[in-house]
C-alpha cells in the first residue's frame, strides 16, 4: 500500500491469471499515481492496464496512451452535468485500435455520401449485432444520450485551452485551501509527500463531529475515508473546483475555526 497503510492481499500482485488491472489517476484518496509502473506491471504480467481516469485533470495530466493503458474509462458528470443527487450521468470508455471491436454499445463514425454530404453513420459494427443478439456486444450498456450530448456541448464550448484553465483553477484552490487547513490546530496532510490535483485527504481530528458542525452550517464537509478503510480512520478528502470561489473556502475555514 505505497505508504498509506492499506493493506494489501498476498495475492494482490498481478500475475498470469489477471485479465486485467484497474486503477484510478487520481486515486481514490485524490492522490497521483505512478501509472506508467502501473502499466508495466500489468503487461509483465500478461494483462490489460485500464486506467480510469477524471476527465478535467488529463488537462494538465498525461493522458492514458501516453503511458501505455490499454483501455481509459471514467466519469463524465464534470462536463458540465449536475451533480443531481448521483445521477443520471455519462460515463466513457476509449480503447487501443486492436480492441475497438470489442467496446459495448455502439460506434458512431463519419461517412460522406456520393455527393459529399458528411453524415454520421454506425460503424465497426459486426454482423452479430443484428442477426446473433446473444453475441451482440451493443446490448449491454444503458443509454445515457441526453447525458452524453451535454457533455459534448460543454467540451465544445470549453475547449482544450478552456478545459486546462478549469483544471488549473481548481488545481490552484485545492493547494490553497490544503495549506490553510493544515495551519488549523491538530489538522494535517494525510499523506504531504503525495502529489494531488484538485482532492487531498487531511488528518482531522474528531473528524465525525467536524464533519457534524459543518453539516449543520449548511456546509458539505469532506468524504470520511475511514468508512472505506478502515487504517484510515480520522482522515477526509476535502476538494475544489472552479465554482469554489475564495469566498467559499473563507467561509469553509471560518466555520472550522467557530
């Protein structure tokens, strides 16, 4: 468990029977991982790397076929979705070529007819699809398209260079906001030798009856990771984005300090 406590199986180690290793960048904790030993670890072994991934960090994060993943799936409701109690969202999924005719669902691609008309058409699509439904890979995942053209409208109107200043600003809150929380007495960075993006868990004491003081000022606290695991009891991820404005994290630090 790379410091963090966590303990890890024996068996946890991939070896020639793992089809595949999954990890999150950033991890569960909101910590960066090394995904290129990830990856090779994964490939020594014989297995696929599939990175899962939050979509505004790979802004100013490698993304995943830079290190060698072989599949990249994640969550999309950053991409301009609401929250909406937890869902409904959209979620993606990208692949090498090699594996593209093995993805759920269906692939849309462009065509241009005999006059040059572009169109988007389906494509990759096996006969399977339609004559042997048993073996059909188009029937397995749920239809989220009002979901997925939100968020393709987000990226379009964000774009690369917008889509980045959203990740830095959140970036810029988060260590901001860590610093100020580490000067409160008794709170400490879980883990200050670990890099994060825009997530970072703090050791609080008396974490359930902060989290309780918050909650009644109409403030959602952080995640407690002690629910999860248990070696880290007494610590909480607290992160920003852009819409935590600076008045936000004042008003956050003078409820901690009332």
């Amino acid at each position: 468990g790379d410091g963090r406590g966590i303990k890890v199986r024996k068996d946890g180690e991939p070896n020639k029977k793992t089809a595949a290793v999954i990890f999150q960048q950033p991890d569960f904790l909101g910590l960066l991982v090394d995904p290129r030993a990830l990856t090779a670890a994964a490939h020594d072994a014989g297995a696929l790397a599939i990175a899962c991934v939050d979509p505004i960090s790979l802004a100013i994060l490698a993304p995943p076929g830079e290190y060698g993943a072989d599949i990249a799936v994640g969550e999309g409701q950053q991409l301009g979705l609401a929250p909406s109690f937890g869902g409904p969202h959209v979620g993606f999924i990208a692949c090498k070529k090699e594996l593209v005719r093995k993805l759920p669902g269906r692939l849309v691609g462009i065509a241009h007819d005999a006059q040059g008309r572009r169109g988007f058409v389906l494509a990759l699509a096996a006969r399977e699809q339609h004559i042997r439904r048993e073996k059909a890979t188009s029937n397995i995942c749920t239809n989220h398209s009002l979901c997925a053209l939100a968020a393709a409208v987000y990226l379009t109107y964000m774009g690369p260079y917008g889509l980045r200043h959203v990740a830095e600003v959140g970036f810029k809150r988060a260590h901001h906001l860590a610093e100020r929380l580490a000067a409160l007495p008794g709170w400490e960075m879980a883990f200050p030798e670990r890099q994060f993006v825009n997530e970072f868990p703090m050791r609080v004491p008396k974490a359930s009856g902060v989290l309780r003081k918050l909650s009644r000022k109409g403030i959602l606290g952080g995640l407690e990771a002690g629910r999860w695991f248990r070696e880290l009891k007494g610590v909480v991820t607290f992160t920003c984005t852009e819409v935590n404005d600076a008045r936000a994290l004042d008003e956050l630090i003078e409820a901690l300090k009332s």
